[in-house]
C-alpha cells in the first residue's frame, strides 16, 4: 500500500534561528494535531540539517530531507555534498531533479540517473522530480516529456530498487506563479505518471508508488488535490515555510 507524504521544501529561505523557529513549530503541531499517519519530511537548507535532526529525536512521523545531494560519494567537487554527509547528520530523503535545478544549474536526464544510484546505493529515499514548462504543455507533448524523464532518470532501475523512489509531478508553470493545475489537470498527469510506471514495471509495483504533486500547493486547494485517487500528497514550496499553513496542508488527507 503507497504511502501518504507531505514534503515541505524550504529552498534557499531562512537564516538558523528562524529554521530552527520553524521545524520546532511544525513537530510540535503535528504531534498535536495530525492523527493518521501521514509522513512529513522537511528538506531545509543544509545549514539546518544537524539542528533539525535534533529537533526531530522524540518526533514519530517527520522525517529530515535534503535539497540535493551531488552524485559522487566525495573529492574535489567545492560547494557541494555527499550522500556520506547527507547521511551523518540524519537525512533520510533526497529531492533529486528539481525543476529549479534542471533550470538553473542545466542538471540532464543522464546526471539524474547517476544521482538516483548514488541515493539509493547508500540506503537513502529519493524524491525524484519531474514536469513540464508551459510551452510543452501547450505545445501538447507534455505526457510524452515527462514520462521520458522517469525513462531516462529511472527505468534502468531494478524493480527492488525502483520500489525506494517517490515521484514528485511539477508542472513548472504552477511553480511559485500562484497559478496551480486543476484538479483533473493534476489527476491526468498522475494517472499517465503510473501507467508508465506499470509499462516498465507491472501494475503492483506502479499502484504501490507514491507519486506527490508539486505545484502551488496550498491549505485551500490541498483537500481538492490529495483527493484524487493517484495524488499521494505533495511536494510543498512557499506554504511550507509557515508552520500552520505547512501542517494543515498536512492535515488535507
């Protein structure tokens, strides 16, 4: 039975004390407030991890996450981190393949895979991500494009190791816009997501493989969102960075 997941991504937001602030706030609320068992995973910038492994000690259903994690085990690589680091301070998870990343920092299909065997080598859970700009999706191809993401970045992976990874669905043109996917929108991107998944790796393992949606994700859309049968929770940016809005996201199941 796939899992329920909440990942709040901090991204490059919030000096110490306040991350601090934060974490403590969202364990102590979801401790409080959160009755089934949903999984919570924070991803902080790396200056939080230690701080925030200490934080999560005594906490049931939260789990510490990272932003990246470079796809060499150690060496001469200046301001990146290892999965061996990763692993020191108690990170359980990994986003690998943000849009922002794959914008930004020009990271391929080809670099994703090396980063998804050096995470799932090392025992830990990859978030992999995958969308689409707006102008494939309204060019049309936006299915073929991102079920080619998960082709190139996944499907060399066995089945026992493939069962590790959660799927993150970011329609980029939902990101940080204000603008979020309709219901149906999110629902048909997530059901064609699993079909591929069952083409390449039957319909067990597929139906077993939580697949998050990562766009504009709010408290008031996030109950119409995680209702639909192949949304599995999701993969929060801005609302993650205010405690209540983050927990009742949370709480949307």
């Amino acid at each position: 039975m796939r899992k329920n997941i909440v990942a709040g991504n901090w991204k490059m937001n919030k000096a110490l004390e306040e991350g601090n602030s934060l974490a403590s706030e969202i364990v102590n609320i979801v401790a409080n407030e959160v009755k089934d068992d949903t999984i919570v995973v924070l991803n902080p910038p790396y200056i939080h991890l230690s701080s925030v492994q200490h934080l999560l000690k005594d906490a049931k259903q939260v789990f510490l996450g990272a932003q990246n994690c470079n796809e060499n085990t150690s060496g001469a690589y200046t301001g990146e981190i290892s999965v061996d680091m990763l692993k020191s301070v108690g990170v359980e998870y990994v986003i690998l393949g943000h849009s922002e990343r794959r914008e930004y920092y020009k990271e391929s299909n080809e670099l994703l895979a090396k980063k998804v065997n050096t995470v799932l080598d090392n025992g830990l859970i990859p978030i992999f991500c995958c969308g689409e700009s707006l102008k494939i999706r309204e060019a049309g191809t936006h299915v073929d494009f991102v079920c080619n993401q998960l082709t190139d970045s996944l499907f060399h992976l066995s089945p026992e190791k493939f069962e590790k990874v959660v799927i993150a669905y970011e329609p980029i043109w939902a990101i940080g816009t204000g603008v979020t996917a309709s219901t149906d929108q999110a629902q048909e991107m997530h059901a064609e997501l699993r079909k591929h998944l069952a083409s390449k790796y039957g319909d067990t393992i597929a139906d077993e493989t939580t697949i998050l949606y990562g766009g504009s994700c709010k408290p008031d859309n996030a109950k119409e969102l995680f209702a639909n049968p192949d949304v599995d929770g999701g993969l929060i940016g801005g609302a993650s960075l205010k405690s209540r809005d983050f927990v009742e996201i949370v709480k949307s199941f």
